[in-house]
C-alpha cells in the first residue's frame, strides 16, 4: 500500500499484514521500492484521477504489470467519445471504478425491490442476493428452516445466513429466524417478489422519491429513475445553486429544488408529506441522518435511505428508525475484488466490512466438486451454496444435488476460506 500520508500509512501498518510505503504513486522511484516489477496487479484508488491514470501508465510502461484497476470519477473521462482513451496504445486502464456510478446501482436495486434491505444481481440477473428484515409479521419466523417447504410449498429459495444482535451466523437446517433478524436469501429474479412477500412485505415501488444531494451520486441514480421507472416522480433538493441549475439541464422529468434540505421551508416546496422514499446523499454524514430523521418526522411511514461513510454510525440505526444506512466505500470494494479473486471467480459482493463475500464462480472441466453432491463434496464449513444456473435454468440446490461441468454457483463464504475457494475453482494456478 503506497500514500502520502504517513498517519494514514502508520494505521495500515499496525492493522494489517501488508507492505506499508510512504510516498507518491506516481513517482517511478516509490512504485519500485512497492517492487511493482514484480506485481501481477495494481489498483489506483486516489481521490484524483489524473493521479490513477498516470499510476497506471507508469505501472504499465516501466514494470509491465499485466492488470490495471483505477478509479475514475469525472463524467468526461467516463462518457462519450472519450471513454475509447482507455487501450494498451493509449492510457493501460484495464478495469474503470466508478464510485459514485457503483453507489447509484446498489440505491437502484434497493428502489427496485422495496421489501429488501438489498438486492444484488448475479449470473447476468438471473439470481438475486436479497437481505430481508425479519420483522414482526414475518409468517415464516420461528420455524425450522428444514420445514420451511412443507408448510409454504412455493418458497423457492436459499436461506444462507443472518446477522444476529450485530452478529453473522450461517443458518442451518434446524435453525429457525427470529424477529430483528437481517436475512441473506438466495433466489432466483424470476421467485424475488413471493420470497419478499413470504417474509411478509407487501411494499410497493415508490414513485414519489426525494432525493437529498445533488452530487454525482444523485444524478446518476436520478437519471436511472428516469429511464427505469416509467411512473417515478422525482425531486432533488440541492443546497448549491450552480450544481442545482446544472442538474436540472440533464434530467427530463425530475424537479430540481435549489436548497437547504433541512430547512421546513424546503421540505414544504418538495413536498415531503406525500413523498415515499427519502434518499439523503450528500457528501455529509451527520446531514444525510439528519434528513432522514426530519423526514420520518414529518410523515411516519416513509423509507429513508442514507449514505454513510463512517461505519459506527450503523450503531444508531435502528434507534434513529433510518431504514437502511449505504457505505460508498464497501461498494466500490465489493467491485474492485471482483476482479482480484483468481479462478472461474466472476461477481463479488462483501458483507460485514469484508468479512463474508458473496462468490459467483463455474465449475471448471478439473474441479473436485465434478459428479459430487453437495453433502460428500467436502466443502468448507464457513461456505455455503445458495444457487445454480445449468443450462440457464436456475436450481435452488439441496444436499443431494451434484454438481457438473459449468455449472454457475452462487455461494457465501467466510473470507478466511477465500483461498480454498479460488482453488476448488481455479482452472489452473494463475
């Protein structure tokens, strides 16, 4: 790890078992002290641009490091005729994060599927990870998982895990969920309205969205609205007067309100009382939970989404009836290891802090899962099997399932298995 910043540098050295530089990434000298020579990837996470470009063109023309990841946030390195600068001949990007795009999706998904805490596509959207609460009326609590089928025949699905009074824990047959629970179930797209349903949420879609913050995130997730959601009434409160009047000029049918969202004054112009969905998305934490809580004030009943950057404040949460608080940052990591796994190893999404990932990955021609069902293949303890596409049919596997050749698995692992996983699905050591 390379930064500037010796403070930053010291805190990653005392907590992790890496390589710890002080220096610029951009100065060749630095970037051969981290023996780039000898590094199979480089990923350039600064806060400027121009910074991650150039670290990779170093990366590439003086070592040769084989893969480049850089986050890129600027619209007019991203869009257009432009975004065709990015090739071995001109700037060696391999793989383009951006940040703020990846945070519009997660709030998208989340829009799109109101019953779920999240909704996260695997298999090219064939199978959905959805977090559910389990909350009072949940017809399917305190039941053993294993009895689940027999009394709601249609309940497609894979329950994998629960996080448990802040607490993850891998679900097992005759282990029930309990009310307060948050639930990983694995389903396919086509089931993902009966199992929201079978928990007992009955939300709709809402049309009516405010959106606090008219930074790049809400533009993006804005103009998904608009073009996704046909009924969508969209309004953005943006405290900057030349950001709110730019804004306004890109979106077609969403109203763009210039101020402060936590004056009542503004709420009243937007309408906050007949509004479904509030979603706060400044680059202010202590603003975004304040929004939410003058939201839910205002006209109890209605879904408030904030963006956090700092991780305690999941603590208030629930004290602060925010329903759902988003970290940007363990979005764009979720991306970023995608790409970092080895192996048949495609979609990642991190839970916890990293601590469990979701794992798309395909049974490659030499894997020692081949022809073995799922209770004698010897997998791991701390992994589970949620879902299989075979064929494009999506199996929402059993015990006695076994596994063939290709065949596309969505699994949960704990991250210490990581390496055990890359290998069960690596096609050769790479």
């Amino acid at each position: 790890v390379v930064d500037p910043s010796s403070d930053d540098i010291q805190k990653i050295d005392d907590a992790l078992d890496v390589k710890a530089i002080v220096g610029k990434g951009t100065y060749p000298s630095i970037l051969e002290k981290a023996n780039a020579a000898e590094t199979d990837m480089i990923i350039a996470v600064t806060r400027n641009d121009e910074t991650n470009m150039i670290v990779c063109q170093l990366a590439s023309s003086l070592f040769n490091v084989s893969k480049k990841i850089a986050r890129i946030r600027t619209k007019d390195f991203l869009e257009g005729k432009w975004n065709k600068l990015y090739n071995k001949s001109n700037i060696p990007i391999d793989v383009i994060i951006s940040p703020e795009i990846e945070v519009a999706k997660s709030l998208y998904r989340r829009l799109e599927a109101p019953g779920a805490l999240d909704n996260v596509p695997f298999a090219n959207n064939k199978i959905k990870m959805l977090e559910i609460s389990v909350e009072k009326n949940c017809p399917i609590k305190d039941i053993p998982l294993k009895n689940l089928t027999t009394k709601f025949p249609n309940f497609k699905a894979n329950i994998v895990g629960a996080v448990r009074k802040d607490k993850f824990m891998f679900l097992k047959k005759n282990d029930k969920m309990i009310e307060g629970d948050s639930i990983y179930v694995v389903v396919s797209s086509e089931d993902l309205n009966e199992i929201i349903k079978a928990f007992g949420h009955q939300e709709k879609i809402a049309s009516k969205i405010l959106i606090i913050g008219g930074g790049n995130i809400g533009l993006h997730l804005a103009k998904m609205l608009e073009t996704n959601l046909e009924n969508a009434r969209v309004k953005i409160i943006e405290k900057n007067k030349q950001r709110a009047e730019e804004i306004a000029t890109e979106l077609s049918s969403s109203i763009v309100i210039n101020g402060d969202a936590l004056d009542d004054d503004i709420l009243k112009e937007a309408n906050l009382e007949e509004t479904e969905t509030v979603l706060a998305l400044t680059n202010d934490d202590e603003n975004n939970i304040m929004a939410c809580v003058l939201a839910e004030k205002n006209g109890p009943g209605k879904r408030t989404i904030a963006i956090v950057n700092k991780s305690n404040y999941s603590l208030l949460q629930s004290s602060l009836n925010i329903d759902d608080l988003v970290d940007p940052r363990m979005t764009t990591v979720s991306r970023i290891m995608e790409h970092v796994h080895k192996g048949t190893i495609a979609t990642v999404y991190s839970l916890l802090d990293g601590e469990y990932e979701f794992i798309e990955a395909k049974i490659p021609e030499k894997s020692d899962l081949l022809n073995k069902n799922i209770k004698d293949s010897n997998l791991p303890e701390n992994i589970r099997i949620g879902a299989v596409v075979r064929k494009n049919k999506v199996i929402i596997p059993r015990s006695n399932f076994s596994f063939e050749k290709n065949d596309l698995i969505v699994c949960l692992a704990k991250r210490e298995h990581l390496k055990e996983i890359e290998e069960i699905f690596s096609v050769s050591s790479i």
